[in-house]
C-alpha cells in the first residue's frame, strides 16, 4: 500500500489537533505523511509563526493581526 499523501487541513482527518499546530504535523508525520504542507507568517520583530490565518481571532484566542505583533505578542 502506497504511503498518504496528507496536506495542510486535510492532515485533520484522524485527529483532533488544530490545524497547524505542532501535534497535528506529528500526528500527521506518524500517519506516514509524505508531504505536509504549512502556513507560516513573518512577524514585526523578524521572527516567524506557525499560523495559518494572520488574524489571530481565526484559530487562536488571541486578538490582532501576527505580522503587526512580535513573537512575544503572539505567545
């Protein structure tokens, strides 16, 4: 049987991990993924962030746009 090929939103099939985040990449490299696909965004403070979405109101309980906000903000 051919390995999945699981990408971005998709990888959510089989667990109940936000999108993006860190345990949904592992689940989906356990899963036996081949290619995954990942949203990240530059920061006001030249770092960058695992977010699929820059309004932090979409998918995090924060507020404000992530690449207005520095790393320490958007923890």
């Amino acid at each position: 049987m051919a390995s999945p090929l699981l990408i971005h939103h998709a990888a959510n099939r089989e667990h109940l991990h936000p999108a993006g985040s860190l345990a949904a990449l592992e689940a989906c490299l356990a899963a036996g993924a081949l290619v995954v696909e990942l949203d990240i965004l530059p920061l006001a403070d030249g770092g960058w962030a695992l977010l699929h979405d820059d309004d932090l109101a979409k998918g995090t309980d924060g507020q404000g746009l992530a690449t207005e906000l520095t790393g320490a903000q958007v923890r």
